[in-house]
C-alpha cells in the first residue's frame, strides 16, 4: 500500500503503534517531525525515514509549512534485525556470498542480505520520487495480477534506491578499489592474470589492491579470480556437451590438467565427475 499525503502548515504524520507493517516515509516537499520509541528525526526534502512494525511512532511537532510526503507500507516474509552500524566487508553473509560468488551450486536457492538504512538523505531523490509516483498510480488496478507483478518490480526499485544512498553513505577507498578491481576481473576472467596489469587498469597498486579485496571479499585477487573461474567453469559444464579441455580454454586456464586439479581442489570433485552427478541419461 502507497500513497502522496500533503500536509498543511502545522499538520502532523498519525501516531500507531505495532501496525504490523513498516513504514517508509519519503518526503517531497516541507518537513516532517517524526519520532520512534524515544528518537525523533527532522525529515526534509529528499530524505527517507523506515518506521518499524513493531514500535510506537508519533509526531512531536506539525510542519512548519506546506508538506508533501510518500508513503509506503510494506512487510518482509524473511527474517530482519536491526544493526547498529553499518556492517563490515561479509558481516551477515555466507562465506560463499561475502566473496562475490552467487552460488555453490548453479541452480541452489542462495539468500542475501540487503542493508536498508532507517533514516538516509537519498542521492537520487527525484528517481525516488518517480518510481513512487508510478507506484501509487497502480493502486487503482491492484485487481489484475499485471499491476501487482508490476508494483512488486517497482517496491524492488525502491529498496535498491535505499540501499544505493547507504552504501554510498559508508563507501569507503578500499571498497571502491577492490569493487574495481572486481568489475575488471569478471570482464576479463578469460585473459592470463596479471598483478601489474590489473593495477594499471584501475590506476592503483597491486599491493593496495590486493589488500582491499581481502579486506573486502576475504581473498587475494588471484583467488577471486580463480573462484570465478571456476563458476563459470560449473555452468559451462552443466548448459553445454563441450569437453573439459573446451571448457577449461574458454574460462582462461592454458592446462587443461591445471584446470582439472583447480576444480577438484574447490568443489571437491573432477570436472567430468561434476558433470556426471547432474546429468540425466535415459535407459
């Protein structure tokens, strides 16, 4: 549920508590005085603020002019827990995901955690403001299976846009240089590795970067590479009838017996044994 509320000088947001549903007040235009079981927060123009489900929210103060704001009410079917502070670089996730890998298993179901911060300036407001208005637009045609699909994709858009102003919020140097060096790695997986070239391509040195991917992914750029090598070796092996020597030349390894020992070594079983566990032969 969504909507645009406008407020008139010395309007206040309404006092609940325990609704079952959070809260997410984006404002427009004015200021909103809101608190939350002892806290207060000034929302102004281009900030955003979640309510929780389970507290007690009230005004403590109307606005002092014209206010317009968005709402939105939604609820989570996973679990969630409020951090104190940002987390540092895998805090809250598997070992799998905090090193940039989707899965152990091509087609295994992975959860991931998204980080939403409670009260952000929004770097992109007028995207939010859009993608809200285009979902209050829906209201009206919540009837057809369509325009739920189509809200769901636009409430998807809407956490992205949160957590997009958090991570941006708690960046740091070292995170943007090993994201870097990461995006380089994934483009060019296919290619030899090489330290001095990876810090020429992303204008740091190979030192620095190589300190930032372990702090941030928990490995070397060498291991993240051959971490992702070896994923796309696994879908490779599963989506194609290639043989292993193909698969191990188009993921970037010159041996196909260095490759073969790679994948062992990681998953715990040979390429060809791997291939064996998921296929499926008639008769």
């Amino acid at each position: 549920m969504s909507g645009l509320a406008a407020l008139p000088p010395g309007g206040k947001h309404p006092s609940r508590k325990n609704i079952g549903a959070f809260d997410l007040l984006v404002v427009r235009k004015g200021t909103l005085f809101v608190g939350e079981e002892g806290k207060d927060y000034v929302i102004s123009e281009g900030h955003a603020l979640i309510l929780r489900p389970d507290c007690h929210h009230y005004a403590y103060e109307g606005c002092p002019d014209e206010s317009a704001h968005y709402w939105l009410h939604f609820q989570l079917l996973g679990d969630w827990k409020v951090l104190n502070e940002y987390p540092a670089a895998g805090q809250g996730m598997n070992e799998h995901e905090s090193k940039g890998f989707i899965s152990l298993h091509p087609f295994e179901v992975t959860p991931y955690s998204v980080f939403l911060p409670q009260f952000t300036k929004l770097i992109q407001p007028q995207k939010m403001f859009d993608t809200l208005h285009e979902l209050d637009s829906l209201n009206q045609s919540t009837h057809m299976s369509s325009a739920r699909l189509k809200q769901q994709a636009l409430f998807q858009e809407i956490i992205m846009l949160l957590s997009a102003s958090l991570e941006a919020k708690n960046s740091s140097p070292q995170s943007a240089c090993a994201e870097k060096a990461a995006i380089y790695l994934r483009a060019h997986y296919r290619e030899p590795f090489s330290a001095s070239r990876l810090g020429e391509a992303i204008n740091f040195h190979p030192v620095y970067i190589a300190r930032c991917m372990q702090s941030v992914f928990g490995c070397s750029p060498s291991a993240y590479l051959l971490r992702l090598r070896i994923d796309q070796a696994k879908l490779l092996l599963l989506q194609t009838d290639w043989p292993v020597e193909r698969i191990a030349e188009e993921v970037g390894f010159n041996q196909a017996a260095y490759f073969t020992s790679s994948f062992t070594r990681v998953e715990g079983l040979a390429p060809r044994k791997y291939r064996q566990r998921f296929s499926w032969n008639r008769g």
